[in-house]
C-alpha cells in the first residue's frame, strides 16, 4: 500500500497519493502539481502526446507575452485572463485537444471550460509546457522557429522549468 505523504509548500496543501497518476520527471514538481490540480479534467502525458502531435490541436492558455517567447509548434493561443470561447469557432468539438499552460493550472480551468461548452476531446497536458521542455519536446518563437526560450512565468513558478531558458520579461 502506498504512503501518503502530507505537505505544505507555498501555502499549497499537498497529498502525495496523486502524484503518480501522470508522470513528470521530478518527483518534487509531481508532489507540487498533486496539491495544485484539481484533476477534475482528463489529462494528457508529455510522453505520449509527443509521440503523435499530427492529429492534435494544441492550445495555449497563458498569457500573449508568454506565447510570444515559445510555444508548442502550431499552438493556437487563447489567454487565459482574457479568454474568449470565440477563439475556438475553427476547431471542431470532436477535434482532440490538448490546452496547456506554465505548468497546468491555468490550462485546467480552460479545459473544464471547453468540456462545458462540448469540446469532447479537450484534455490538459500535465505539467505544462514546463514539463513538455523538461522531456526535451520541441518549441518554437514567434517565428515558428526552433527556441530554449521559454516564459517562467515568475521567479517562483519558473523553479519548476529545469531545462531551456528561462525568459521573464
């Protein structure tokens, strides 16, 4: 039987029995991410996404200056603060759809809302495109370019990107 393990970080309550659910390659940032997801949305493996991207709507729910750094190739940026469900009007509902964030919070909350309003598929990637660029999968900038720039978000958040570079402005 596993051991749950209790933990206050950052004022974030944190149970360990969750954390194994999707993997990510820090076991600290899985124990982060335990405490800070609901997990009330399907959710979606780094791993095995990046295996066939082809078939995939990617869509970027942070903000527009941290889009504009990188973001998965062919992302369609939406917000976050500002979203507006108009912005999905191209995009069947039966289009599987992978929203990400930093690190899945964000993307969390647009995903449940996409299941609300019928997008069958919507699933949020686990660990955000800090974990997409921890695995070594690919971004690119502004001008679909391959980048290592990738937003931190802030100097707090930004702990959990361990590889690429970490752009804050």
């Amino acid at each position: 039987m596993a051991k749950t393990i209790y933990l206050i970080v950052a004022g974030i309550f944190l149970n360990t029995a969750s954390a194994a659910a999707q993997d990510v390659e820090s076991r600290t940032y899985s124990i982060m991410l335990s405490g800070l997801l609901s997990r009330t949305v399907p959710e979606a493996d780094v791993i095995e996404t990046a295996k066939d991207t082809q078939n995939m709507v990617f869509l970027d729910a942070r903000e527009k200056a941290e889009f504009d750094v990188s973001h998965i190739k062919n992302a369609v940026w939406i917000g976050y603060d500002d979203f507006k469900m108009n912005r999905l009007d191209s995009i069947s509902k039966d289009a599987e759809i992978i929203v990400y964030c930093s690190v899945g919070y964000r993307s969390e909350k647009i995903t449940q809302k996409l299941q609300e309003a019928g997008f069958k598929n919507a699933k949020n990637l686990y660990g955000g495109i800090f974990e997409w660029v921890n695995q070594d999968q690919e971004v690119v900038n502004s001008a679909n370019q391959p980048t290592q720039k990738v937003h931190g978000f802030d100097k707090f958040w930004g702990v959990w990107l361990k590889k690429g570079e970490k752009v804050y402005d």
